[in-house]
C-alpha cells in the first residue's frame, strides 16, 4: 500500500475515533513518519476531492463521509447513521473500499457495474448486502428492491443448467425443459444480481451477460430473436487475482474493489472485530461472557485462512462449546480459556507480534479476564431468540440428557459431540472439509474426470445435480469397482430390485452411465451396480426416514485419541460425520469400555443397526451384548484401519444395510493382502 493510502487510512480511523478534525502532527505520530511528508500528502488528497479542510491553526482535514455544518445560520439535522457508515465505524481500513462501493451505486443512470476481489471469506457477499442495503437507504433503488445472489461455481460442470438459471428458458430449450422458466436476472429487475464466483461462467453465459450489461437487453435460453428488458445492477465477485481476469471483464464492470485478507487488517480492527462478534452471541444469549487474556490474544494472532468468514465461526464455537458446559454443570456465566481453544487458535499465543499499547489497559487493572455483559437481555434469564437454531437445539438436548440421567461430564461430552456434527454439516466454518486435493490423494485423477463425464450427462437426461458430499462418495465408490472388476470381485446389493423398482427412469439413466463406464475404462460392470447408482443420484433427495437401511458404524480403539483420530480422518474425507469414535485407556477393563459404549447409544438414542470397528479381539464380544440389550442388529470387525472405517462410513452413508456394511468392510482386509503381495513381489523383482 503507498503511502498516501496509509495515510488517508489513517484519516478515516483517527476522524472515527476523536470525531473531530486530524492534524498533520496526529496522522504522523500514528504512522511514525515525517511531518512534512504528511502533510503534502494531505494536501494531494484534498485536491483530489478525496478528503477536505478547514483552514484552522492548526489546520485540521476530514474525510470525506464527514458532513459539513454550515458555520452560519441553523444547523442542518444530522443525518441517520446508515449501515454502511456503521460498517465503517468497524472496519475503518476498508474506508476507501466503502468510498468506491458509495460512489459506484450512486453514479447518475443506474449506477456502475462492480467487481470485488479477495480471498474466501474476506466478506465479499456482505458487502454486496451492504452495497444493497446503502442503495435504499441512499433513496437510489426502491424499498423493495431485490437482492439475488447466485454462486456460478455450483453449476460451473454444467454450462447449459447454469444460463437456464441467470437468464431463464422457454420450453424445450435442451432435453428435459417441459415449461418456461423465469432467471434471476428478471427476479432481480430494479436490485442487484451477486454473482459469485463470476470467473465460473462460461463462455456463453458471459457473452450473453456482455450482451445485458452493453445493451441492458437478453435473450431467454432457446429463443433467437425476442429481447427482454431489465434494470438489474451487477456485483461480481472473484477470489482470482485482477491480472488473471479477462479484459472483457474488466472494461465492463469497471469499479473493481479490492477487500483485503484478515492479515492485512490491523490488530486493532481485528479487536473491533472479536468485539462485535462477541457481543452478538452475547446479545443472543443474555448471559454474561468471560474471555480469559489468553484467550483473547490467541484470536487476534492465530493464523486464520479463511479470513473473516472463518473468525466469526470459530467465535461461534468457542461459545457453543461453553454453553454446553453452562448447561451441563450450571454455571451463572459462560467462560473461555486458552485451553478451551483448539491447537491452531491456541497457536496465535506463540505469535511475535507486540502490540504493548493495546494490551496495557488490560495489565493496567491486573485483570486475567475480559467481561462481555448482554446489552438487550436480562442476565438472570436465559434468552434464546427463534432463530438462534444452535442454541436451542442445544437447550432441547440438555433437556433429553438430564432426563435420561446422565452424569454432568456425559453430558457435556454428548453435547461437544453434538456440537461438531453441528458446524461440520452447517458449513459454519465456510470451507469443504473434503476438498479436490483430500480426494485426488485417494482416486486416481482419470477416475475423477470420469465421473465428471457421466454426471454432465445425467444432468443433460435428467437435470439433476449431485452435491460435492455425493461426488466425493461415488468418486471412492467408482475407484473401488474399477479394482473389484481387475480382481473378479462382484458386489451384491439386496436392494437391488427395491431400488429399481421405486425408481424405474433412474434405472435407464444409470445404465446408461455404466455403459459409459465400460467403453472408456475397460472394465466389465456387473448389473447390480446400476442400484448403486440410483442410490447416489437420488442421495441427496432422499428423506432421512426414507432410506431403505440404516447403519451406525462405531470405531472403539485403545490408546489417547486413536479412534477419534480413526473416525475424524474418515469424517472429513467423506465430508460427513458418520463414523463415531469411543477412546478405550489402556488400562480400562473391557467392562468399563462397554458400559461407556451402553451408555452412549442410549444418550444418543441410536437406534440403527451397529458396525463394531475395533482394534482387539476382547472387544469383539460388544456386537452380540448389544443385541441382548437393545432391539438391533450388531457386528464387529477386528483390527480396525483407516481404510475400514471409510469403506464402512461410504457404505452406511448410502443406505446399505448391516449385512452389507459388513461383507463389504471385511474385503478391505483382502485387498491390503493383495497390495502387500504385490509389493513384496516387486521387491524380490528388483
């Protein structure tokens, strides 16, 4: 950043902080620069219309959101503070991001197409909401004006879905279109379209958005000469740097605001930050806040990759977790502690960075935590708003525990668990926890770019469009036929006539695939893999209570952390918290280890069938003492492994049943006797 941005930066943050006009002298001491250098740059921005001055003595200079008040006659009403200004108040480094945003909706016509630049999670999204919300209350668009966001990376595989989504379609545009449909750029007339990720699309869907954004006219998918009038402003957004994008994307959405990453902001900001997020869960609750020093300064050093979005959650989390322990041991108060924080938050109190001036008003009172008390609620009474979903699920499964007598560790344990399986499946940390590098580790790149052929034709017939969970899950599942064929192995589904039978125009479309399959990797597909196939496409519209079978696969291993370990790794490569882990200590009795185990499904209230993976052969004998006690079926698998635990957790997550769970699982042991085989025949070889 040069200079003089610092030092208009600095304007902005120190005219917030006093609310009255800065010297020269201030700006220099806040940057420890020269005092001349400052003021001519000062002056240069004054001239450039991007701060002005009061000629006092000193003379004192303001930026430019500051209202002038006329010095004679009655003062004007001051202005409301509006979103964007509150904003600003609390992001004072994104000033000039926020000057450029201002001006681009508020150009003469219908304002000035924008693009914003910056990494996941640095706020694109709410900025374009704040863009929005500013464009109302500026009195600029409408007071029912849409905001639509649209994500063009989620149809990106899918060229023809993704136009028919932006700009509409007639009917019989492409195969399947039975009716017209309307776009999001005629439900955005008079608003805003967002459209992230805006690099995704493809060739002919920016020509037809070029075409909108010259003309202001499009066409719907499948018509050749009608045109369609809009007024709909446009807000890209792109984690892709600026001299990667096309010149045709620059020349037409011509304000480009680029939002910088959480380590570019000040530690001050970030403090602003924490605060405002705090205080927000805090609100919610009604229940006063504790965060110890510690904690603090680990979460305004920790290295956090994916920006803002990522702060906030793992906020969020650190107050879920604490709540749990509220609840469970019935404390006046939630409190966090650096021990409460996981290893990469706790890491940010091994940082360098020194910042002595910030933390002496906290050494100052020699106090060891900093108190956050509710601003709109009561503090005797818990206060759960509606939509507050984690917290009340939170307080209805508190409620479920205490009755089933658990012990106050059993329930906060229960609650932590719940707690995870939570954030993981609400993407509340906004990021995959399987992501394409977890899956090429794992499938060979020739199995992924098949996939991609077969689902761009299931699309084509069908319309349907799997989710990245279904992707990863048949990618595995395609990589695993591909050896069993090699190896004459031919998997069984019981279901197989069920499947077909409920779905009979999926039965066509999968054979199709598997016919694919053959001709382009060689292999010979067996018909019952056609049910296989219906299973994952119609995966993520199947109804929990309709899945034909259901099976919980539980991994109990002896040592600190080794089944957790066993079961997160398999978790976050399917991207799916599935298998659960139960730590046995070394010196534990088998008795004590299935009384744990007893007392687990019952808090949890499982009733689905049980996989067993264990490391032991004493604990072989649970399967058959869970039949006695509850009403399901149960197996175990001894010497359990990575690969046992994600061949099992991809089974049960597709709706096999338990006998099939098992067979399938217990043929991993075959195949690592026939890949050590292999390599010990390779190495007498050489």
């Amino acid at each position: 950043m040069q200079r003089i941005e610092k030092v208009l930066e600095a304007l902005g943050m120190l005219y917030e902080e006093k609310k009255q006009g800065i010297t020269a002298e201030e700006i220099a001491y806040r940057l420890q620069s020269d005092r001349s250098n400052i003021s001519r740059d000062l002056n240069r921005l004054h001239k450039e219309q991007r701060c002005y001055k009061e000629k006092t003595r000193p003379v004192r200079f303001f930026p430019c959101t500051h209202k002038r008040v006329p010095k004679t006659g009655v003062p004007k009403e001051t202005p409301k503070m509006v979103d964007m200004d509150k904003f600003l108040k609390r992001n004072p480094s994104l000033f000039h991001q926020i000057e450029q945003g201002k001006a681009a909706i508020l150009y003469p016509g219908d304002g000035m197409h924008m693009l914003l630049l910056g990494e996941t999670g640095v706020g694109k999204s709410l900025f374009a909401d704040l863009l929005h919300k500013y464009g109302i209350q500026s009195g600029k668009l409408a007071e029912a004006s849409p905001f639509i966001q649209f994500n063009c990376a989620d149809y990106a595989h899918n060229p023809q879905l993704l136009m028919s989504q932006l700009f509409c379609h007639v009917k019989g545009a492409y195969t399947g279109t039975e009716t017209n449909k309307t776009g999001l750029l005629e439900k955005a007339n008079g608003g805003i379209l967002f459209l992230d990720e805006i690099h995704r699309l493809p060739i002919e869907g920016q020509e037809m958005l070029f075409t909108y954004i010259d003309r202001g006219v499009f066409r719907r998918l499948g018509e050749s000469e009608k045109d369609h009038h809009a007024n709909v402003l446009i807000i890209g957004a792109t984690t892709e740097k600026k001299d990667t994008l096309l010149k045709t994307f620059i020349r037409r959405l011509p304000i480009i605001i680029d939002l910088p990453s959480l380590r570019e902001r000040s530690i001050e900001e970030r403090h602003q930050l924490f605060d405002t997020f705090v205080q927000q869960e805090v609100d919610q609750l009604g229940v006063p806040m504790y965060f110890s020093k510690n904690a603090l300064k680990a979460f305004l050093h920790y290295k956090c990759e994916l920006n803002i979005g990522q702060f906030k959650a793992d906020i969020r989390i650190a107050f879920a977790k604490s709540y749990a322990r509220f609840l469970a041991v019935k404390e006046d108060y939630l409190r966090v502690s650096s021990k409460d924080l996981p290893d990469y938050i706790r890491a940010g109190l091994l940082s360098n960075a020194a910042h002595r001036q910030m933390w002496s008003k906290y050494e100052v009172t020699n106090r060891q935590a900093i108190q956050y008390l509710p601003s709109t609620a009561t503090v005797t009474e818990v206060s759960v708003p509606s939509e507050s979903t984690i917290y009340r699920e939170m307080n209805t499964r508190y409620r479920e525990l205490e009755q089933n007598k658990a012990s106050a560790e059993e329930i906060q344990k229960a609650m932590e668990h719940d707690l995870k399986t939570y954030f993981k499946l609400t993407g509340e940390k906004e990021q995959l926890f399987c992501n394409k590098e977890n899956l090429i580790a794992l499938v060979p790149d020739n199995i992924i770019k098949e996939l991609e052929k077969i689902l761009r034709h299931v699309t084509i017939k069908t319309g349907k469009v799997v989710s990245d969970k279904v992707f990863q899950m048949m990618a595995i599942h395609i990589y695993n036929l591909v050896k069993r064929s090699q190896q004459d192995h031919v998997l069984k589904n019981d279901m197989h006539e069920a499947i077909i039978d409920k779905y009979p125009e999926m039965y066509g479309v999968a054979k199709e695939c598997m016919t694919i399959l053959e001709a382009d990797l060689g292999v010979v597909i067996p018909e019952e893999e056609a049910s296989y196939f219906i299973m994952f496409l119609m995966h993520d519209e199947m109804d929990a209570i309709e899945r034909l079978a259901k099976v919980q696969v539980i991994v109990i291993a002896h040592g600190s952390g080794i089944a957790s370990a066993l079961c997160d790794t398999a978790n976050q490569l399917l991207n799916h918290e599935g298998a659960i882990g139960i730590n046995a200590r070394l010196d534990e009795e088998p008795q004590q280890v299935f009384e744990r185990l007893v007392r687990y499904i019952k808090n949890h209230q499982i009733t689905d069938d049980i996989l067993l993976l264990v490391d032991m052969g004493s604990l072989t004998t649970f399967a058959g003492e869970l039949e006695k006690l509850f009403p399901l079926k149960a197996k175990s698998i001894p010497l359990v492994s990575t690969m046992h635990v994600l061949e099992a957790s991809r089974k049960a997550m597709i709706g096999c049943g338990l006998r099939e769970v098992y067979v399938e699982t217990l043929k991993v042991n075959d195949y690592m006797a026939i890949y050590q085989y292999r390599k010990e025949v390779e190495q007498l070889q050489i």
